[in-house]
C-alpha cells in the first residue's frame, strides 16, 4: 500500500505540496522517526525503491511462508508440524534465486534455516499450533494465519504547535488509520496474540533488556523527543508505536471475532539471528534456537491502566498521535525537529535520497565563517 495520496508525485510539485495520506504504515512511521525528509521521498511522493530488501529479508520470507503453511495445515505434533514447514521451505528454496558463490553455500544456507525451522517448532511452534486451534474454535470466522494479516489502529489527531485554523488546517482529516501485519494470532489462557517474525531483535535496543515501561525505557522514550537530550533511538520508539498499533489492531479484530472479552499481546520472533547459531563444518551441521520477545508489558502503563482498565499507554499513544499529525500537516523539514545533528549523523550515512535532499546538501556544501 501506498503511504501518499498522490502516487508516482514530483517532489517539488506546487499542486500538492503537502499530500495528505489515507492511511500510514508502521514501517511509513519509523522510517519519519529516522528523518522525516526521507520519509517525504519515500513515501509521501512513492519514490521508494522495490529493491531495498536484503538476502535476510528474503530468507526470513521465506521461513516465513513454510512456517504459516504448515501451520495452515492444522497439524499440532512436533513431528508432524516440522515435516510439513520442511516440505514447504524445500519447495519454496527449489525456486529461490538467490545467488550464492558456491553449491556448498547454497547447502549450507539451507541447513541454517530448516535449524531454524527446527528451533521454532522446538520452542514454541506445538505451543502456537495448539493455541491457533483453540482460538479458532472460539472465534466467530476470520483469517488467523497469514503471512501479513491486515491490522489497522485508527488515530485521532491533534492539533498541531502554531495550528491556527486557517484553511489549510481544517481540510486536514480529523484521524488517520496506522497499518500494521501480523504473521498469525493464537489463544494463549484469556489472551490474543499477535506473532510477527522478525529478522533480528537488535533494533528493539534497550527493550531487549527491561521488561516493564516504568523506569528506564520511559525515560528513554521521552528523551529521545527532548531536543536537549542525548537520546536518539527511532528505531526503539518505532518499535513501540508498533506495539500500540498491533494491539490496537488486535483488539479491533478481537470485536470482529465476537472475542471482546479477551486482553492482547503481540511478540516479535527473530528468524535471522545467527548469534545462538553453532555449525559443525565436519559433520556438516547446524543447532541455533529462538529467543521469543513478548513486547506487551514493555508497552504498558500500569498508571493507564489504573485509570483506564484498558492495556495502553497514554504517553506513547499521545505521541504516536502528534507525529501523524506532522506527517498529515507536511511537517518534512528535519532541522525544524532540533535533532538535526543526531539526524545528519545517524541517518543520513545510509540514506539513499540524500543525493536529492536539500537539507544534506546545504550541510554539505555550507561556508564556515
């Protein structure tokens, strides 16, 4: 799906300076929490290539495939359900045309991910099985396994600094839908969860590592929005406002299911993190297993939650809100941010629009003096 209204648009263009989207991705999101010029280029004007996925991105499709496939099949044992995702990733890597130097790194590529396959089945694959089963005894119809189940979280916005009601600002929309996937849902005791497979954790950052909101990751999130903080981790705060999409989401499919009585979670499963992988070039074999990150409890404000009863957090909520608003309203300028520096220092080396980007270029070409 398409971000910008206005497909295939010129950048520059006086007709529309300022698109107004119907609906923004999570992924639109975190690429605006980065450096809201590149997210202008990429998805405001369409300008993003189709190119930009890696061989990671293209295994972990992979696995997951084979993985929703054979869960499709309803089969709940170990064995069972291993044989079935193996068949299906066999099938799916006859036809994969990814170029490798050498039949040995073909063959060895392939053995890491049917370990991984073997890792998910192990830690939790009969677990998720069972829990799909059980859910879609429970739920009123409905798709439960994807790949890339449709979540959507419908954002009110607010009024923006320095709105002062001219025209322009009432023809923006009162709220704008934020997508989000899921790779399938499952019961787990009196909760719904969303699983998403992930090629690593590593930009979760500090989320790997505490487990509740109160404390170090409130702090962190609420200076990274501090200009005069040392903070800046988009990809931390996109990995939160994803939460909050996704159960959103969740809860929206959740009425759609008859289930509004049930409390939903969303985990992230890394299918590329070769950090617990072991290989054995003798014998020529691979062991790895999976870290599950449960994202539910990070997200949650217990004080929310005390005055709401609802699993949510007013602070990221609210936040995720205004940075739409922006978004909505044109606001692509990164130096009016105050976080120009860390922008220009952290996103801008690997960006690819900056040979079109005006504010890199008068930084790159300024007069000292």
């Amino acid at each position: 799906m398409t971000d910008g209204a206005r497909p295939n648009a010129d950048p520059g263009s006086e007709s529309d300076p300022n698109p107004v989207p119907d609906a923004l991705s999570t992924d639109a999101v975190a690429t605006a929490l980065h450096c809201p010029r590149r997210y202008e280029f990429a998805h405001a004007y369409d300008l993003e290539g189709d190119g930009d996925e890696s061989s990671i991105d293209d295994r972990v499709d992979l696995l997951r495939t084979a993985i929703c496939d054979a869960l499709r099949r309803g089969e709940a044992d170990r064995e069972s359900l291993l044989e079935a995702a193996r068949n299906r990733l066999g099938a799916l890597w006859d036809d994969h045309d990814e170029r490798f130097h050498s039949l040995a790194q073909r063959r060895h590529e392939r053995r890491v991910l049917e370990a991984t396959l073997e890792a998910y089945v192990e830690a939790v694959g009969t677990e998720h099985a069972a829990g799909i089963e059980a859910l879609a005894a429970d739920a009123a119809g409905g798709e439960l396994i994807g790949p890339n189940l449709p979540l959507s979280s419908t954002i009110s916005l607010p009024e923006r600094d320095g709105d002062d009601g001219t025209a322009d600002t009432g023809a923006r929309p009162d709220s704008v839908a934020i997508d989000a996937t899921v790779d399938y849902v499952y019961a787990d005791g009196s909760s719904v969860v969303g699983v998403r497979f992930v090629p690593t954790l590593a930009p979760l950052g500090l989320l790997r590592y505490r487990s509740e909101w109160e404390g170090d990751i409130a702090g962190q999130f609420t200076d990274h929005f501090d200009p005069d903080a040392d903070a800046f981790e988009p990809s931390f705060v996109a990995a939160l406002f994803e939460t909050a999409t996704v159960l959103d989401g969740l809860r929206n499919r959740c009425a759609r299911l008859g289930l509004e009585d049930r409390t939903c979670r969303y985990v992230q499963i890394p299918l590329a993190d070769r950090s617990t992988t072991a290989v054995n070039w003798v014998r020529e074999t691979v062991e790895t297993s999976l870290e599950t990150m449960d994202l539910t409890d990070r997200y949650i404000d217990h004080h929310t939650y005390g005055m709401t009863h609802e699993h949510r957090n007013r602070t990221v909520d609210d936040r995720l809100a205004r940075v739409v608003a922006d978004l909505v309203a044109g606001a692509f300028d990164p130096t009016d941010t105050g976080r120009w520096d860390e922008i220009s220092s952290e996103a801008c080396p690997d960006c690819d629009y900056t040979v079109c980007c005006q504010d890199y270029i008068a930084a790159e070409v300024r007069f000292d003096g």
